[in-house]
C-alpha cells in the first residue's frame, strides 16, 4: 500500500511540475509575441529603429552578434561606434583600411563595419569621369528615378565584375535623402540623409560618411566646420584625395536640384554652378567629375590580412 502510495504521489508530482513549466512557457509566449497595441519599442536612442518586438530582437542580435569578418576589424583596427548610427567607421588620414576585392589588389578601402555584419566598402581610386545625371532630365537629382550614373554603375559597370565579386555582394539601402550646406548638426545632416533610401548593389558615399571618417572632430565634426576649416580637414580624412573630384550621393536641400561632389581643391564650400569652380560642388551634369564606386559585402565573406596597404584585407 505504501509503495502504491509512492507511486501514485509520484506521478503526481511529476505532473503537477510539468503542468507549472508548460504554464509558465505559455505565459512567456503569450508576454513574447503578442505585446500590448499600446507599447511602443523605442531603439532610437542605440542608433536603432525597429518599434516591433520581433525588429527589436533582430536588431538587437546584430548588435550584439556582428559578423565574425566585421569583430575582426572591429577588434583590430581598434574602431569604435559610431554616435549617431549602429556603425563602426574607419577614420584619419591613412588608416589600415585597404581590401583587396575584385581581384584589385589594395584597390579597395573600407568606409564601415555595419552591426548587422555587412561591410561597406569603396574603390580607392576612381573608374573615369561621368556626369551624376544629364542637364534637362525630369528629377535630375533623383538617384532612384535612376540616374544615368545609377544605371551604369548597377549593369555595365556590374556585369564587368568578375563572378566571386558579384557573390560577395548585397543588396543594401543606401542614404539618398537631401542635405543641408550650411548645416552645423550632423545629427541632423545623417538624418536628412537617411529620410530616403534606394536599394540597390552599387552607389556613391554620401556626405555625412566623408565628414564622419575625419578624425578632426572638434574642427570637421559637421558640414559648415567642414566648410569653415578646409585646410586642415582635408589633412584629416582619408577619403579626401587631391587628384581628383569626385561625386557623392547627397542631394542639396530645398527646391535646388543639385549633388555635392567633393573638390580636389582643399575648398569645401558649396558654390552655385557658373560662379566659381571650387568646393563641394553639385553640378549633376558635369562630365568632369570622378566616379569612385561604394558597395557592400556580405555578411557571410571572411577576411584575411591587416588593412595595411602592403598587407590588405583579402576577401574570401
């Protein structure tokens, strides 16, 4: 009878135990997945966006998880966050941020390590001269409608990448939003430029990506402090090259239909077209302006190398 006893108080208890934890694992999934229509999941403040429960753990997870290439240069390069987006960029006059890509031996330099383990990456020297869009086009700053240069650089340029290239590729959205010269926030200027994104393979850096990968932070740290203090800027950022001008993808603010492009001069002042050839300019049909193309690769590449010019990061 006391054995029966045992048994029973046994199961019993074994029950009662299961019953609690699947209780509990209800309880869990139901707080989980379906939250009250009145909470709002605010990551602003981490750089993030994502007002869902599920965005907010996935956005979470690449934070936390970045890609193993992506903890490699972040570990090494000693990079740090950015403040504004959940980014790591490359910074100063000559860091070691040299890739190999393409088959292009150091041809290539790394801009930022993204937290959802992308790498944004752009071609070290120029491949010609083009114009952004033709003079008389319907949105002739409208990168999306496409562009002239839009379209060349997503087929033809492209389709002349060797077959790996292509594979280490993704489709990324890129910052298109309009720009303020003047502006002396680059909160607000990595905001305005983030207000409209196109997807898409290939495209330009933007203006808050060169002013962001100047170490001179107290005297380039925003557009006009770019503007006011060109001189030493321009000895500040490796993106910065006096060979050439080159186009971005930042888009005047206002009724202007015009795109800043960066001068080789050490200028930095935006000046209307016909007045003046200096500066960050933002005529969209000019034919003498360089092209330096910008992509992103997978978060699946791994890496090898240390970024230095002579020992590049080799993508695989």
């Amino acid at each position: 009878m006391k054995e029966k006893t045992k048994e029973f108080m046994k199961k019993y208890l074994i029950g009662f135990i299961l019953g609690v934890v699947s209780a509990g694992v209800i309880i869990v999934y139901a707080e989980t997945y379906f939250p009250s229509n009145d909470v709002t999941y605010d990551n602003t403040k981490s750089g993030l966006s994502s007002t869902d429960v599920q965005g907010a753990i996935d956005e979470l997870y690449g934070v936390c998880f970045p890609s193993k290439a992506g903890e490699q240069i972040i570990e090494d390069a000693g990079l740090e966050k950015d403040q504004y987006e959940c980014r790591y960029f490359f910074t100063g006059d000559n860091p070691n941020n040299y890739v190999t890509f393409n088959d292009e031996t150091a041809g290539w330099r790394i801009i930022s390590v993204e937290c959802d383990g992308t790498i944004k990456i752009m071609r070290d020297k120029n491949i010609g001269k083009k114009e952004w869009n033709p003079s008389g086009s319907t949105s002739s700053n409208n990168w999306a409608r496409p562009a002239t240069l839009n379209t060349y650089l997503n087929s033809t340029y492209y389709n002349g990448l060797n077959a790996t290239a292509q594979s280490q590729i993704v489709v990324k959205s890129f910052s298109t939003g309009k720009v303020k010269y003047e502006d002396t926030n680059l909160a607000n200027t990595v905001n305005n430029e983030n207000s409209v994104k196109w997807d898409g393979k290939v495209a330009l850096p933007t203006v808050s990506e060169f002013i962001r990968t100047n170490s001179n932070r107290s005297s380039c740290g925003t557009f006009q402090l770019m503007n006011d203090n060109h001189s030493a800027c321009s000895r500040a950022g490796w993106m910065f090259t006096t060979e050439e001008e080159w186009w971005t993808l930042s888009r005047q603010s206002g009724s202007f239909s015009d795109v800043y492009f960066i001068d080789s001069d050490r200028d930095f002042s935006l000046i209307s077209p016909g007045i003046c050839d200096e500066g960050i300019h933002n005529n969209f049909d000019n034919p003498e302006v360089a092209v330096r193309p910008t992509l992103y690769l997978s978060s699946d590449i791994k890496l090898s190398g240390s970024g230095t010019q002579s020992d590049p990061y080799i993508v695989s």
